[in-house]
C-alpha cells in the first residue's frame, strides 16, 4: 500500500466522500454543513488530498470580492491529523489565490495556531464585510461567533 500523499482539484466522483469529511466537522459544529447539491455546485472551488485511493482530506477557496479569497471547508480525516494533510491543502489554495492574481486569502478558524504556522496572522473578522454579508447572515452563530479571523497577504 502507497503512503505518498496527493493533493488534486475534485471531481464529481468525490462529491460523496467530501460530504462525509464536511458532515463530521459540522455536526461538532466547527463547520458549516454543505449539501451534495451545493457540492456539485461548488465543486470547481474543492481540492482534495489522498493516500492511495483514500480521500483524507479536503478545501475550497471562495471568491468573496476583487483581491479576497476564503479557505473553506477545511478538513482532514481521523486517524490523519497532524501528518502535514492540511498544511499541503492550505499550500495548493495558496498556489490557486495566486494563479488568480488574488493578494488576500483569509479563514475563519479554531484552529490559530495551524494557520499561523503557514503565515497567517490574526486580524478582526469585522474587516471583513464581504464575508459577513455572504455567509455570516445564514449562520446559527452570527451573533456569538467564536471563530478567529486569520489573513494572509499575498502579494
């Protein structure tokens, strides 16, 4: 059995096992839950990262205005943590932000620490407008939010 790592942009024939990684950080509630319709939607945004034939982890990156981007849907698989997954899939969205000639790319976090490590730094979720109009209107926790807002700049 392979243990190289691959990092990939999705397909359709990932649709399921994305939702299962997604649906597991959502029912902890430390992420929004996605349809299988809004992923096939949203498939396009979506990269994944396998072992072998094995989906172990996952993110998009989404547009939310002229020079910012937002790393969403950011997760790895139990028994896969801390084995560089997430770092890898953080570094390919980074690359795509790039491509796209994107300067800013931010998240909103629990996980501080993981995303300082990659050059992020902290920052108030409120100058993020766009985000809040987007999603944040939607969310059970908008007006208790304990996410931490993280930027990167890229340019």
């Amino acid at each position: 059995m392979t243990t190289t790592l691959t990092c990939r942009k999705a397909v359709e024939q990932d649709i399921d096992r994305l939702y299962h990684i997604i649906q597991g950080y959502a029912e902890k509630g430390i992420m929004l839950p996605r349809t299988r319709e809004t992923l096939a939607a949203q498939l396009d945004t979506f990269v994944v990262a396998e072992i072998g034939d094995e989906l172990v982890g996952c993110g998009s990156l989404t547009r939310l205005g002229q020079d910012l981007v937002e790393i969403r849907s950011l997760g790895v698989t139990e028994g896969h943590k801390g084995q560089g997954i997430g770092k890898a899939i953080v570094s390919l969205l980074e690359q795509e932000a790039k491509a796209q000639g994107i300067p800013k790319l931010m998240a909103l976090t629990y996980e501080v620490k993981f995303f300082e490590r990659s050059g992020f730094t902290v920052v108030p979720k409120e100058i993020f407008p766009e985000k809040v109009w987007r999603d944040c209107i939607h969310c059970k926790k908008q007006h208790c939010c304990d996410e931490i807002a993280v930027l990167k700049r890229l340019d």
